[in-house]
C-alpha cells in the first residue's frame, strides 16, 4: 500500500491511533507495506464488523424483551444464550 498518498496517510494515522488506544504494541514498517500492518489492518475490521453484530443483536434483545417476547424465542432468533439475555434485562 502507497503510505504517501491521501488515503494512504489516513490509513497510517488511523491505525496507529487505533493500536495506541488499544496498548498494543507496534513496530511496523508502514512506509515497506510489511505483512503485519495487512494482518493488523484485517484484524480492525474483523474486530469492527464484530462488534457491529453485537450492539444489533443487542438492539434486537432489548426491543424484543420490551415486547414481551419470551426469553427463549429471544436465545433463538439472535442466538445468544439465555444467562447474556438475563444480563441485558
């Protein structure tokens, strides 16, 4: 990846605000394209995409549960278990 270009730039400052608010550790060569920021990089978005998921399944919860919805259709439509559902009431 071309650190130099614009999209490049934003790229590096992203991720290494990203890994210093998350303490992680990094001795990258941005500049050299090194697998690892490609590895890390995947990983931020995994990560993302995770934790998208979740905060809808958990908009799901609480609009069901508001609904009265028994806990048990609740476990089954967004596939969480029922001690999570009973954290979330």
């Amino acid at each position: 990846m071309d650190f130099t270009s614009e999209p490049g730039r934003f790229i590096k400052i992203w991720l290494g605000t990203y890994l210093k608010k998350h303490n992680i550790p990094f001795n990258i060569d941005l500049e050299g394209g090194s697998p690892m920021l490609a590895t890390a990089i995947k990983n931020s978005i995994q990560e993302a995409e995770e934790e998208g998921k979740l905060e809808g399944k958990l908009d799901i919860v609480k609009k069901m549960l508001s609904k009265n919805y028994p806990l048990e259709e609740i476990a089954e439509v967004t596939g969480l278990s029922l001690e999570e559902i009973k954290k979330i009431q």
